[in-house]
C-alpha cells in the first residue's frame, strides 16, 4: 500500500535534514530530498513497478528482490531518471520500508549514530517490511559481527551478500517463467538458500 504524500516518520530528538543518504552498492552514498521520496512512494505506477520486482510471500517469509542486485546483495530499484546523479536509484528495502511506514527524514551512512534501516533476517534483498527495523550503523555493526558467526545464517553464505541475492533473484524469475505455482518457487528458493550454506564437518 502507498504511503500518504505527505506523510514523514517521525524520529524523536532528531533533526529533519530534509534529504538522506542512500547508498548504492559502495561508500559513495546518493543525496535524496525527501520530497521526491514522497513523490516517488505516491505515484501508483512506481509503486506498482517496484511490485513487480519484489515476489511477495506470507509475512513470516523474506519477500526476494529479483530486478537489479548492487555489489552489496540489496536490490537496486530505478524509481526515476534524475540527470546523471543516479538520484533515481535507490536501495530496495529502503523503498519497500518507507513505502510502509513513511519517509525517513534522517538517514546516513558516516557517523555511528546515524539512522540506518537493519535487515533482521540479514538477506540483503528482502523487501518484507517486517523484517526491518530502523537502528543505527553502530548497532547494525554489531548486530552483523555477532550474527555472521551462525553457519545457518544468511551472513554465513559462502557465495557473499551479492551471490545469494542474485541467486536466489534467479531462482524466483526461473519459477515466474516456469510458471510454477507458490509451494513450487519456495522450493526453488530454498534450494538457492541451501546452496551457499558452509560445509560442516559435522
């Protein structure tokens, strides 16, 4: 569902800088006014693109990004064309999370105290908005380095972020081409997962 116009999460004790940071697979992060998010989020036929790119499932279940994938695993969404500054890409799960809960008045990528968007489930390309929380770079950092360690974890594939994304990308688009009915691409999912699981000796 689209987000009001003019709706703007509020985040208490912290000033509006009327833009954020968006980072697009390296360190370099694009500067997004926040009102062309609401521009963006409001616009139907957007929304409905960036549907088109994400396969839903139930709300337990991470709902894959399968357009572009960036060097980082997250899903790379062109909402618009904006000059050469790439301001019309942006961050899928970024989209996906402001798309439900409104737009995000501070958002960076430098300091520890910045507001970031955590990934709870750790797959980078998940767009299910129930597996994001808003926190800060400080305690995702920690968050990642404690969690990395589980072999069951996303964090833990061997193929990196960016290989299980686009694997698992491939795995939805090869069950959307099939025409395989829901049970059929969770298999097909699952198997992507399963494949870049670390080899245990026991």
């Amino acid at each position: 569902m689209s987000v009001a116009s003019g709706l703007t999460l509020e985040l208490e004790g912290l000033p509006d800088r009327g833009e954020q940071l968006a980072l697009l697979g390296d360190r370099r992060p694009v500067r997004v006014p926040a009102d062309r998010w609401r521009l963006w989020l409001s616009d139907p036929v957007i929304v409905a693109r960036f549907d088109s790119k994400r396969y839903r499932r139930s709300s337990e279940a991470c709902w894959p990004f399968f357009g572009a994938i960036s060097s980082t695993g997250h899903g790379s969404f062109r909402a618009a064309s904006v000059g050469q500054e790439r301001r019309g890409t942006v961050p899928a799960h970024l989209f996906a999370f402001q798309l439900e809960h409104g737009v995000i008045p501070r958002l960076g990528w430098a300091a520890t105290d910045d507001v970031t968007v955590c990934h709870q489930c750790d797959y980078a390309a998940c767009t299910n908005p129930g597996h994001m929380r808003l926190g800060t770079n400080a305690t995702n950092r920690v968050e990642y380095v404690r969690r990395r360690r589980n072999l069951n974890s996303p964090l833990a594939d061997v193929r990196g972020a960016a290989g299980r994304s686009h694997a698992i990308a491939e795995a939805v688009r090869a069950g959307l081409r099939a025409g395989d009915n829901a049970a059929a691409i969770d298999a097909r999912i699952r198997a992507a997962e399963d494949a870049g699981r670390p080899l245990s000796l026991w």
